[in-house]
C-alpha cells in the first residue's frame, strides 16, 4: 500500500463528510492518533472522524480506490495498534457513540464508538447488562468482534453469544446487515474473526436482568499463593455459572510494588445467601490478606479494574490457554513475577466454563469452547527506557510457561509480533474463515488486523 505524508480528498467527499479530515497539520491529530496503548506511535495520512455511517463508507471507498492502507479503530484498546495505520486512512468511530436500549425485548443497538463504560451506563437505567470487557474503557467493537471475555461470560456467554446482528460496511463500500437472517456466513465470520470482514458500525445484543452483582477482589501476599490456588481451584471446580472468577498475580495498588496473588470475581446471581455461600472460600483471607467485595452495581464491578490500565502505558502482552491449571505452571508464573521489572505489570488468568463452554465451537468464529484457563502477561511500563527489558521479560516469562500450554490463543490479546499464531486464534474454523474472506474481501483490504489472508 502507498504511504504518504498526508492524503488528498476529493471536494465531494469533504463537503458531504459529516465528521472531521484531519491531516497531519490539523489541530485535533495528535490527540486523535493516540490509541490506548503508548508503545503505539504511527501516523496516519488521514483521520477520518466518522460521524455517520455514510462517512465510514466514503472513508473505505477513499483508501480502497486510492490503493491506501486502511485501519479502524473503535475504542482503541487493541494492544497491538492494529487501529492505526502509518500513512493511510484511519477510520475513527470514536464519535459514533449512539446506543438504543428497548427495555421490552431487553435488546440494545450501539454504534461501533461505544466503550463498555457508555454501554453499562445506557443499560444499567433499565437494570440490563450484557457481557462486556473487564476494563470500561474497552471499546464494545473490537471486543466483541474478537469474541469478548467479561464478567457475565459464564451465565450469558461471551459478548459474541449475544450478539443478535450488525451493521457492516464491506470492501466494496456497501452496507449491509449481518445476523442469522441476512447474510448468515458474514455474521458467523465477525462473531469472533475481528475486523477483517469489514467496518462494523453498529451492534445489536440480547441484554440481561442484572442489577447488582456480589463482586469485587480478594488478595493475599503472594507468599501464600499455594494456599489461594487451592482454595481458587476448589470452588470454581463446582462453582455454577453464576460465578466467575479469575486467578492472578499482580502488583499492590498503593505503588509499593508489593506483590500479590488475587481472586477477581463477580457473582451475578439474585439469591443473597445462595451467592455468599458460593463464594466463601475465595473470601476466606488470611491475616494479612484484604476482601474488597461485596454487594455492589455491575456497572462498578465493570470499573474495578480501571485504575490498573491507564491510557498511555506502554503496553506488551502475551497469552496461551494452559492445558491444566497446574501447580507447576503456577510456579512458574509466581517465580518470573518476583522478577517482573515493573510494578504495574499483572499476570490474569481467565476462566471459561459455563454457557461460554456449552457453545458448539463451530458456532461462531470463535473456536475456544471448552472449559479451561487463559492466562495473559499484561506487561505495563511508563518509561520508553524500559521497554527492552519488559519485553525481553515478557517472552521470557510465556517461553518458560510454554510446557503447559497448547497452541490455541485469543485473538485480543495478541500482541503485534504474534502474526505468525493468527491461525492458532481459530483452529477447526481457519479454513471456512479463508473462503470467506475471499468472498468479502478477496483483495484484503481490511488486513490491519490479525489478519486472514484470503491466500490461506
């Protein structure tokens, strides 16, 4: 693709453009550039602030007849930077912030800018929520269209499951609908293959009753993490899909740079005592331990974690699906986290079990069915000098974990070298995702992703 220091736009497309074309030179692009993760310095040619859906299609339309490398970017979380582009055309749906709550069928449209945080703060008026990152700032689109991992995964499903259709810009620069109905191959193929199939600028999801949740975070020094694994193991191994629960080592909040082992859970179920007995060895501390749960909204427990993940940290992430959450791979998580060379880097372990685990994994793009244990190393550093040794520390830390993981990984959490494992992301389903990114994409217009090579 051509790169240029900036790009031209024909006099239509700027006076019909609802939104903002800003170049280089124009005030308002270096904020606009800027995505989630610091480490991520590209330029674009042009940003394309998309306030209607007939933006975003003149905006594809521009790149593709231009020969210009386009990216997308919805709340720009995504670790790897895949949302901007150097020298291209990035389409910005950072204004199309619009979400429809319709209380009566409990569904919900949203436009392809929303966060997670806008989308709670919509649904929560009507006591429903749906899936949603752990992080509010996470954009709804990239999140979903990865699969989407969240605190309701193991009663609703990933954010995919309830994902009912979508509003798709595709290469040619029409829009179409994408749900069981209309376009069924292009549905299943964004349920989970990302951006590759075109712009998504709206979403349309099955929402839930949830209020308040018994939720929050437990933590112990990480010298008794053999004690937490245990009783971690213990209850989520007949917990019910009500619970879900993560594992992790992480740094203590008061920037000491002590080191802990916590227990991150939300429990979404209406039956007070029910949820307390349920998760009562996850409280159960020690002297010197800390239980910051309890009976809060959703839409907090949906914030909890954000004060962990500034925006503009310098940000490298890895992550694998171990084969079994072993004593021995805890070891070695807990030995490189002594050594961790900055105390804002976390290891997480998510768990997939309950409705996530009971969908066919050639339902959706989305292979990763079974029940199991997605750890990822969420290295976090402020100082540009450091960035060597967090990343060496970070490859050094999944090498070593490497004997107790097999070859599937989850899309959002690849980091930008990881193009090499994209097929990983998908097993059983690469193949059927090759033939229809031929048929929606063959010349990979959309490839500033994890991409689909129409080649195979």
């Amino acid at each position: 693709m051509t790169q240029r220091t900036a790009v031209s736009v024909p006099l239509d497309v700027r006076e019909a453009f609802a939104g903002q074309l800003l170049s280089p030179s124009d005030d308002g692009y270096e904020e606009a550039r800027r995505v989630h993760n610091g480490l991520i310095d590209k330029r674009p040619g042009l940003i394309a602030r998309c306030h209607t859906v007939a933006d975003v299609a003149d905006a594809v339309i521009l790149g593709r007849d231009d020969q210009l490398e386009i990216s997308v970017r919805g709340g720009g979380h995504n670790v790897a930077g895949k949302a901007v582009t150097n020298g291209g055309v990035m389409i910005d749906l950072a204004p199309m912030k619009g979400v429809r709550v319709d209380p009566s069928t409990r569904t919900v449209w949203a436009q392809g800018g929303v966060t997670w945080r806008d989308y709670n703060r919509a649904t929560a008026l009507h006591g429903l929520a749906t899936t949603g990152g752990v992080v509010s700032t996470t954009g709804i689109a990239g999140l979903t269209l990865g699969g989407g991992e969240g605190w309701l995964m193991g009663k609703h499903g990933m954010s995919i499951d309830n994902l009912l259709s979508a509003e798709v810009v595709t290469a040619t620069g029409d829009v179409v609908r994408a749900s069981e109905r209309d376009n069924p191959d292009l549905f299943w193929a964004i349920r989970g293959g990302g951006g590759n199939f075109g712009v998504v600028t709206a979403f349309e999801y099955r929402a839930h009753p949830v209020r308040t949740v018994l939720g929050g975070i437990v933590a112990q020094p990480l010298t008794g993490w053999s004690d937490v694994l245990d009783s971690y193991a213990g209850v989520v191994e007949h917990a019910p899909d009500e619970l879900t629960a993560f594992i992790g080592l992480v740094h203590a909040p008061d920037g000491t740079g002590g080191k802990l082992i916590a227990t991150p859970f939300c429990h979404c179920g209406t039956d007070e005592q029910r949820a307390t007995a349920e998760v009562k060895g996850l409280r159960e501390i020690g002297a010197h331990g800390v239980d910051l749960s309890g009976r809060i909204p959703y839409t907090a427990m949906n914030t909890m974690l954000d004060a962990g993940f500034p925006k503009g940290t310098l940000n490298y992430w890895k992550s694998a699906f171990l084969r079994e959450l072993s004593t021995e791979a805890m070891a070695v998580m807990v030995e490189a986290f002594q050594r961790c060379p900055s105390a804002m880097t976390s290891i997480v372990i998510a768990r997939y079990h309950g409705a996530t685990s009971r969908v066919d994994p050639s339902a959706t793009a989305f292979p990763h069915r079974g029940p199991g244990f997605s750890p990822v190393i969420l290295t976090q550093w402020v100082d540009p000098a450091d960035t060597d040794a967090n990343i060496a520390w970070t490859q050094a830390t999944f090498e070593a974990l490497r004997p107790y993981t097999d070859d599937r990984v989850y899309v959002n959490n690849l980091s930008a070298d990881d193009a090499g494992v994209v097929r990983h992301a998908y097993g059983q389903n690469w193949a059927r995702l090759v033939e229809l990114k031929q048929k929606y994409d063959p010349g990979n217009l959309f490839h500033l992703n994890h991409n689909i090579d129409p080649a195979g």
